[in-house]
C-alpha cells in the first residue's frame, strides 16, 4: 500500500480577491477585507489560478495533516463568506427585576443597573466589529465569524449572574442568533 501526501483545495468565489503572503492570507470582497494568519510547518498553502490549494509537506498520509487541511478550509471559507455577506449576531436584553441600561460607548459595551449594581459592568469589542442596541435587541456584525462570536460570548459573559437561583433571577443578556445562523 502506498502512503501518499493529503491535498485539498478551496474555489475562489467570483468578485473576491486574494494576495497571498508567506503564511497570511488577504482576502478583499465586497463589503471589506480579511486578513489571517495560518502557521504550521505541516501544510503549505498556494495560490493557483482561482484556487488556493493546501499540501501536507510529509511524504506519508497522516490524520493530522488531513484535520489540519480541513480547518484552514473551512476557516477560508469563512473569510469568503464574511467578505461577501458578513456575519451577525443577536442578543436579548431581559431584566426582569430591574431596569437594565444597555449602552454602547465607543468601543465599549456598557450595561448599567444590572440587578442594581452601583458600578455599570464593561466590556470592550474585538477589532473590526460593530455592536447597536435596537430596543430589547443587541445586534453584534462584523466580517470575522470568530470575533463576532467571541464578542457576542463576552457580552452574555459580562451579565452572568453567579450565587443566586438561576430559576428566579433570569436577568441578563442572552444569544438567541449566532453568527452564521440560516436566518440571517
């Protein structure tokens, strides 16, 4: 049986550029641009035409090198579909036992009154991603699918409530779409 080097590559869509560096990858669309860095000694990455193909650098098949061609797949992906329609997320602010101000100031996050604290609670947002509050509605965008994620995960982090019953005190802000949700 012969053991040979795993391969995959990725189409480039239309109306999508790509510049590839030693191990970073730009990708411009029409909403913005992208850049990433993908570091591994196992996969090279090449740009071929309208494709970006990724080679395991052993000569023998392994899992890892297929995991890790897979995942920089779908990462790419990501970036094609980030550039193209971007990416949202969505949040509810509920407060049931006191009045929660919900602000955004710069590039922060500022919720304040929770469960009647004194001291508003803070968080700031990644790089390139845009926060509005629209009534009960938090709206987290952005072109990154992982750092609007991350930032929606901040902010339902930021109203967790610990030592009290989580059946009596569902205060909070809550995810209720993810980013990459079919009903966007």
């Amino acid at each position: 049986m012969v053991n040979k080097a795993y391969s995959a590559q990725v189409e480039i869509p239309q109306g999508i550029t790509v510049d590839l560096a030693v191990n970073t990858i730009k990708i411009k669309g029409s909403k913005g641009e992208i850049s990433r860095k993908f570091l591994s000694p196992r996969i090279t990455i090449v740009k071929d035409g309208n494709s970006i193909i990724f080679k395991s650098t052993s000569n023998k098949f392994s899992q890892v090198d297929k995991m890790l061609i897979n995942t920089f797949k779908a990462h790419i992906k990501n970036m094609f579909n980030g550039v193209n329609k971007g990416y949202t997320a969505k949040l509810k602010i509920c407060a049931g036992h006191f009045p929660m101000n919900v602000s955004v100031d710069g590039n922060n996050l500022i919720v304040k009154n929770f469960l009647g604290e004194k001291v508003p609670r803070k968080t700031s947002t990644m790089e390139g991603v845009k926060i509005k509050v629209e009534g009960e509605i938090i709206v987290v965008s952005g072109l990154d699918k992982e750092k609007v994620g991350q930032t929606a995960a901040r902010i339902e982090q930021l109203t967790r409530i610990t030592n009290k019953d989580r059946r009596i005190f569902q205060d909070g802000c809550f995810i209720i779409s993810k980013p990459g949700d079919e009903n966007e």
